[in-house]
C-alpha cells in the first residue's frame, strides 16, 4: 500500500459501470494529465462482488475466479464504504468488470495520481 504521508489526487473523471453477471464492455478512464504512474480509486456500492480487469488499452473480458482457476482480477467486495486504491497499466487505462450475481452493482473508478 501507499506510505502514510502519500497523497493521491483525483487525475479526471469519474466513471460508473452497472455490473451485471456478464462481463462489461471495456471501457477507457482517462487521467486529466499523463502522468506516467497511475492509480485508481475503485468503489463497489452494490450488493454483489465484483471482479475488475485493467489493461493499458483493451481490457480482457473480466471473469470472476473460481476454485483451481486463478484469473488476474482485482476483487472488489459489495457495499464498499471506502475506496481500494490500486496501481494502474498507465495514466489512462481499459477495465472490464463481473458481478458475482444479476445485481447490478454500480462500481466507480476514478483515475488518481500523486
């Protein structure tokens, strides 16, 4: 995680995905300027788990990862009330995201950098 005196800012836009149990489009988040290391604040404010995929252009269809059978996914768990800030392919990035069950849950990303 971040050293404690790290402050991360908001780099652009907000973008919400309405997750379903199939797989969401990609879709690009776009960071407000380049800079080289990016972030991402991730918020699941649904009732079901989500599974996100990021790529630096096209992101892969996000699948939820299952006894045996680990997926590159970051695992966001329902009614989250505070945002998991994780490192990103680049300023600006691709995400696909999964639901555990119909929902939908609404996920928020915002691009975030130091």
């Amino acid at each position: 995680m971040f050293p404690v005196n790290t402050l991360l800012r908001p780099n652009g836009k907000t973008v919400a995905l309405s997750v379903a149990a199939t797989s969401h489009a990609a879709v690009t988040v776009t960071a407000a300027d380049n800079t080289q290391q990016g972030y991402a604040a991730l918020l699941n404010t649904g009732t079901t788990t989500v599974a996100i995929t990021m790529d630096p252009s096209s992101a892969p269809a996000a699948v939820l990862p299952t006894d045996g059978s680990p997926t590159g996914t970051i695992i966001l768990p329902p009614s989250m009330t505070q945002p998991l800030y994780v490192p990103t392919p680049g300023a600006s990035f691709s995400v696909a995201a999964i639901g555990s069950g119909a929902g939908p849950a609404l996920v928020y990303i915002t691009p975030m950098a130091v």
